[in-house]
C-alpha cells in the first residue's frame, strides 16, 4: 500500500513537472524521472498514456494500439469526414496558390497537407478526422514558435494529436466504468429486494457492496435518480 502511494505521488510530480515544460515532456525524462524505480518498458508506456490522458505531449513516444483494435486504425471516413476533408483541402489549395504569401502562409501552405497525411494514418473511427487536423495546426503554429526543424515539428505534431486521441480514450474509459457501476448497483438492489421480499436501505447496498452512501448517492445521480 505504502509503494502504491508512493507511486501515485511521483506520478503527480511528473505531472507537475510536465505543466512546468508547458504540457511537454519527452519519453528519455519519464525514464530518467523513474530510473530507481526500475520500470520495465511497458510500465514505462503506462506512465506516458497517463500523462497524455493529461494533455501532455509526450515526444519519441507512440502508443501501442491492441491487436483486437487494429483495425480501428485508420478507419473509414464517415460522409461528414469525407466532406470536411473536401472543404478542407480546396482552402490548401487557396492557400498554395497565393502569389504574396506571408511567411505564416509559406509555412501553413508546406505543412497542412503533410498534418492532413498525420491524422489519417493515425485515424481510429472514434475522433472526428476534423477534430484532429485542428488539434494538428494547433501544434503546428506552436512549434513553429520555437523551431523551424521539419523533424522536430513534425514530432510536436503527432504528440498534440496523440494527446487528443489519448484524451478521448481516457474519457470514453471513463463513461464505460460509471455505466458498469450503475448497471452493478441496479443489478444489487433488484437481486436484495428480491431476496428480502422488500425494498432495501442504502445502509444495507452500501454494506453489500462494500461502498460507502455517498458514493452510491453519486452512482445514482449518474442514473438521474436520487437516494430515497
């Protein structure tokens, strides 16, 4: 218990120290942060999702993507995509065509076909396509800020789509948790009304299930129902 505290707690001060890096934060500084822990690989994996579950880049690091959702990479354009992806690239193409562009523009004109390149290869189904250009151009125009290496954008460009996707994962895993809770809490009450003949009290699904009142008056709130 008293290392899995202290765990939770260097996960926070990585975190601060991420915010500290304005969100950034490389693979080599999560390794060097543990190294008394001695962390395999794939704990090591497990940190950098965390942080960007938390909005933080985190480049030379890719997430690995299950064999059971392979397949998910890439995913067919819906319609809406197809069209957004249209729309988006005739104002490439107007952009490209400028005579008297600005430097801004130069540089807008050269890379917003290779983040449209990104976001499909890196494309999962569960993110709108357009979501993850803007998120893409977003980063560009930042790391056009600080350098003007092609490599080193481009890395800043799949960390900030990277954080997107890692975002919606993480929140998509959360609304999964809460809907099991609810479906757990409502699967007790049915089973001990049923066992007793009578409604019960939430002192006793509490003691069931081993959670406090609190949190089921939380789980129902979840349901759009109150603690009678």
């Amino acid at each position: 218990m008293a290392e899995h505290l202290a765990f939770k707690e260097k996960l926070g001060d990585i975190l601060k120290k991420a915010i500290a890096q304005s969100n950034e934060m490389r693979r080599e500084e999560v390794e060097a942060f543990f190294a008394e822990d001695e962390l395999s690989a794939e704990q090591i994996d497990l940190v950098c999702d965390y942080l960007l579950s938390q909005k933080v880049s985190v480049f030379g690091y890719k997430k690995a993507i299950p064999e059971s959702e392979a397949s998910k990479e890439q995913a067919k354009l819906t319609t809406q995509e197809q069209a957004y992806l249209a729309e988006y690239q005739k104002d490439i193409e107007e952009i490209q065509r400028k005579s008297n562009k600005d430097a801004m523009e130069e540089h807008m004109a050269y890379y917003l076909p290779k983040i449209v390149e990104e976001a499909l290869k890196m494309h999962r189904g569960n993110v709108f396509i357009g979501d993850m250009i803007q998120e893409g151009s977003l980063n560009l125009v930042l790391a056009l800020a600080q350098t003007e290496d092609e490599i080193e954008i481009m890395e800043k460009i799949r960390a900030g789509i990277d954080v997107l996707l890692e975002s919606q994962d993480e929140t998509a895993r959360r609304d999964n948790r809460m809907v099991e809770k609810v479906s757990d809490l409502d699967q007790a009450i049915r089973d001990m009304t049923e066992e007793n003949g009578r409604k019960v009290a939430v002192d006793e699904v509490a003691d069931k299930l081993g959670i406090t009142e609190e949190q089921i008056a939380d789980i129902l709130k979840l349901a759009g129902e109150e603690v009678e």
